[in-house]
C-alpha cells in the first residue's frame, strides 16, 4: 500500500488530472488539499472527456474514497452542478465523496469582489479565474470565513451571514458603486445549497486518520503548480493557497510521514495563465504552435495559455522546494516533429549567469533564458504506452529532465487519454 503526493511543478495545467486518473485505479483514496474550482482537471477516457473543478479526479473510478479537505474553499453552487453533470455522464457519486466540515464557502460576494478588485488593478491585473478564490481565502486569514460546517446549522449561518454582509455590502456599494446582496435572498439561497450537500459533509481529518491507520492506499492530490505557491510562486501573480508539499499537511491535518512518494507533473514544454513574468515564453509563432498542437486553453476558463519551452531553473527549485522523489512528464506528444528542443538551463539577471531560481520579483522579470538544445524526433510518440517504443532522441529526452532533476520517472504522457502512458516504474 502506497501513499503518493502528485504535485504540480510549474504554474499548473501540467495535467495532473489524467495522472491523477490513471493511478487512482490502484488506490483507496484519493484526497485533494487546496485550492477550488479554478483548478481544472481534465480526464479522457477512451474519447469521452469529463473536466473536474472541485471533486478529486478518482471519482472516475467507482471503488475510490474521495476527499474533498479542509485546506480547500468550496463553492456550492458550483459543485452542486459539477456533481449533475458527471452523475448525468454515467459517474457514481454517493458515499465515495466525503467534504470537510471545516472547508470555507466560496460566497456570491467573493466572485463579485474578486472581479471588482481585479478591475481596479488596471494594468496590473493577476489574471484571477474570478471564481472568488482569493477573497475567501482573505476571509479565511480574516477569521470571518463562513465553512461547510456552519453553512448546515441554519442559526450560525444566518448570524455570520448578516455580518459578513454588513462589510461586503458596505464595500460593494461605497467603495466600488455596484449594489449589493440581500440577506434574505443570500440566506435563502444558502440553505437550498445546505439541503444538497448535507449528506456528503463531514470531518475528514478524522476519516483520514482512519484511513492511515487502517493502512489504506492514498493518492494526495494538488491543484495548480508551485510557482503558483502562495509563499514559493511568483507573487503577487499567485493564487491564495499553498498547492506545494506543505499544503498536503495543513489541507488535510495528516502528520509528514503519510506521504511516501512525491510526484512532480512536469508538461514537456512550459505554459502559465494570467499575469507575471515567464522566462521561456514563446510569443511568436513557435508559441502559436505549442497552443495549438497541446490545446492549451484553459479547462476552467478557455482562456489561452501562454506557451514556451522547458525551464529547468524552475523545475529544480520546485524538485527542492517538494522534495520530489519522482517525476510524471505529460504532452510528450506535443513534441513531435520538433528538429530541435530548447531547454532552459540557467539564467541571465543584470548580467550575471545563475541556476537559482529568483523568489526577489523584481530580479525574477529581468531573468533571461540560457537554452540547451536538444535533438527532436521524427517518430510520432503519440498513443505510445510502451518504453521500448519511444524514439531515442524522445527517450533521451525525458531521462535528461530526470537526470538534471535527480530524480527517477514515474510515467511519460503519450496523449490526451488515459491509455497513452508509459509507466517507467
């Protein structure tokens, strides 16, 4: 029995959904720790596409315990409908989805203030999801966070419901001049969200104690990607969570020995969304190209990714940072017919050659990029899920991100579906 971590190791969309999916089919539980529905997971089985915002991605397999924690901020509304939508493509959700008592709630109020806050940046804009991750995670700091548990007991959500409104609707209305919410269509709104989910709330650090002691195979899974770390990522251009190793700890109340391996989801090539600087972006056609060949549009938003190539510096930051054991490479694929593949070895900043990776922003947005190239192959990988059948050059390819990592590869993604994998291990 395992307990295995599958961390995002760039600025997310490194598809660890379909990672995620294909080793849940061996797993007890798989447990998610961060972040909310700007995440976007998307899993392909055999053509059919399912997109997951908030429930952890082995809800695909009928047998697996899922756990939506603690460290995780829920909007109701928006998983009340996730929830409709995998039931009515043929997906069993009943007693193998279990939602922390102690997760905030992603309010209306946040998604309007997220959008407003995000208007008055101007040019400085984030690049939020406007999902309202941040401010309920403000709230959260804040210590007036409203969570799943209290969103059951009519009493104390109608108490700290009116509070809360009374600050919201102060700044919604007289800071920004939008109108405001009213309590008692809020309130109403609230309880018929409390009715749909009742069932499935309950304390989950005392499920996963459980499930360590009972020896249970856990699958930990993260949401965004490290340099999207609210401490380690590229602040201010970050979202409001820790999705980085420490997050599995604090999002779920599980001790540091309950993971056993930690896996970095590595893209082949590099993307991010939204604001902040990106070292290895492409701006030109080439990045035209990886958009287009790797569908990189965003799961959640549809917004287009930003492209460019493989940026070593970060990876080794987020392999230390993680303290990865092994790495899953994903969109392969996307790859071929390259001549060439640049790799992003080290950086330029004020003249200066460096490995390290800048956590300063200032010194991160003059970093430039010192590439190594590598052969390309003329063999498609696409649909491959055997080792032997990778082209060399494609091969060499993976084991020289491995070998600069210092890491082992757990699996190579071939493809969009849950059959192109290569397992390495």
């Amino acid at each position: 029995m395992e307990r295995i971590a599958i961390l995002g190791a760039q600025w997310g969309d490194e598809g660890k959904g379909k990672v995620v999916d294909f080793l849940a089919a061996d797993m007890d539980v798989v447990a998610r720790y961060s972040g909310g529905p700007n995440a976007g997971h998307t899993v392909i089985i055999n053509g059919k596409k399912y997109i997951l915002h908030l429930i952890p991605s082995g809800i695909l397999h009928r047998n697996t315990m899922c756990v939506m924690g603690n460290g995780m901020v829920v909007d109701p509304a928006a998983l009340i409908e996730e929830m409709k939508e995998l039931q009515e493509a043929g997906v069993y959700i009943g007693e193998n989805l279990i939602i922390s008592e102690s997760a905030h709630v992603i309010m209306p109020y946040h998604k309007k203030l997220d959008a407003l806050n995000e208007r008055i940046r101007g040019k400085r804009q984030i690049g939020t999801t406007l999902r309202g991750i941040g401010p309920a995670y403000a709230d959260k700091a804040s210590r007036i966070g409203i969570r799943m548990g209290e969103l059951l007991d009519p009493e104390i959500l109608k108490e700290k419901l009116a509070f809360n409104l009374k600050i919201k609707n102060a700044i919604i209305e007289h800071f920004f001049g939008e109108e405001g919410y009213s309590f008692d269509d809020l309130y109403s709104q609230a309880l018929e969200w409390a009715e749909k989910l009742k069932g499935f709330v309950d304390n989950t650090v005392s499920y996963m104690k459980r499930a360590l002691k009972d020896g249970k195979s856990i699958l930990y899974e993260g949401a965004q990607g490290t340099m999207l770390d609210i401490d380690h990522g590229t602040y201010p251009y970050v979202t409001s969570s820790n999705p980085t190793i420490g997050g599995i700890m604090t999002g779920l109340g599980v001790p540091k020995d309950s993971v056993e391996r930690i896996v970095g989801v590595v893209k082949a090539y590099t993307t991010r969304v939204g604001g902040g600087p990106f070292p290895t972006e492409e701006t030109g056609n080439l990045g035209d190209l990886l958009r287009e060949k790797g569908g990189e549009y965003g799961a959640t938003t549809g917004r287009p990714r930003r492209c460019g190539w493989l940026d070593l510096v970060g990876l080794k930051f987020a392999t230390w940072v993680n303290g990865l054991t092994h790495i899953a490479i994903t969109k392969l694929d996307v790859l071929d017919g390259f001549e060439k593949i640049k790799v992003c070895i080290a950086y330029e900043i004020d003249g200066e050659i460096t490995e390290e990776f800048p956590t300063d922003y200032v010194k991160f947005c003059k970093a430039r990029p010192i590439y190594k190239e590598l052969p390309g192959w003329k063999t498609p990988v696409k649909g491959k899920n055997k080792r032997e059948e990778l082209p060399k050059e494609a091969l060499s390819y993976v084991e020289f991100i491995a070998e600069q990592l210092g890491v082992d590869i757990m699996l190579v993604s071939t493809g969009a579906d849950r059959k192109d994998t290569v397992m390495f291990i």
